[in-house]
C-alpha cells in the first residue's frame, strides 16, 4: 500500500509539474521568493498611504522578474541582478530607520520587523549571488 501512495505522489508531482510548465526549480523558488517580496513591498506601499512609491516600482519589476524567472527568460538575470542594487538600499536603510527606533520604542513588533528585513536582505544577496552564478544556464 505504501509503495502506491508513493507511485501516486510522483505521478501527482509530475502532472503538477507538467501543467505549470516548470521548466527549472531554482527558477520557480525564486520567481516565489520574488513574488512574495512584491506583495510585501506593495503593502508596505499601502501602509505608508502611498508615500513611498518606490516600493511600488520595486513591487512591479519584482512581479516581472518573477515571471521572467518562471518561463527562464535571459532578460531576467539582468532584471534580478539590477533589482538587488535597489532592493538591498532599501531593506537596509529600512532595517536602520527600525532598529534606530526599537532602540527608543522596544517593542516586539519592531524586533519581528528587523528579523524579517534582514532574512529580506540576506535572501536578496543569495538569490542576486545564485542567479549571478547560474546566468549562463537561464536561456
């Protein structure tokens, strides 16, 4: 019984895969991680009543690296690797600006915030450094 469940799982695993078109699965964990990065920057965009509308540019072209990453475009190496210049200035002037004020608030929001910018910029510099790697392989 258990060796069919397994049988089912892969053949499960391959009709998902081939119904989504995965073409990589480096490029589909980082088309993830820059969707998530996208829907994050577009809330902090809505958060701050569309104030900082950089991190609404930064939202798009992190939504059309995504894609690009996804369908194994060459145009998204350069796209990902001109996006993490702008990226990692912001999370990092972001993560400054939230431990300036933790210092005078402590708050546990704030820790949770600054924890989660520097896995953003940490994440940032793994996916620029991968895909800086691989860029002769995304063709």
């Amino acid at each position: 019984m258990r060796l069919f469940s397994i049988r089912s799982y892969k053949g499960a695993q391959t009709r998902l895969k081939s119904k989504l078109k995965v073409k990589r699965r480096d490029g589909l964990l980082l088309a993830i991680f820059y969707i998530i990065v996208g829907i994050v920057q577009i809330i902090v965009l809505a958060l701050t009543n569309f104030a900082l509308f950089t991190s609404g540019i930064l939202a798009v072209l992190s939504f059309i690296a995504a894609y690009g990453l996804f369908t194994v475009k060459k145009w998204s190496v350069w796209l990902v690797i001109g996006l993490f210049f702008p990226q990692f200035v912001f999370g990092t002037v972001t993560l400054y600006a939230s431990v300036l004020r933790y210092i005078s608030y402590q708050e546990m929001t704030f820790l949770l915030l600054n924890i989660a910018l520097a896995a953003f910029i940490v994440l940032s510099f793994i996916s620029f450094a991968y895909v800086m790697v691989k860029r002769k392989t995304f063709q």
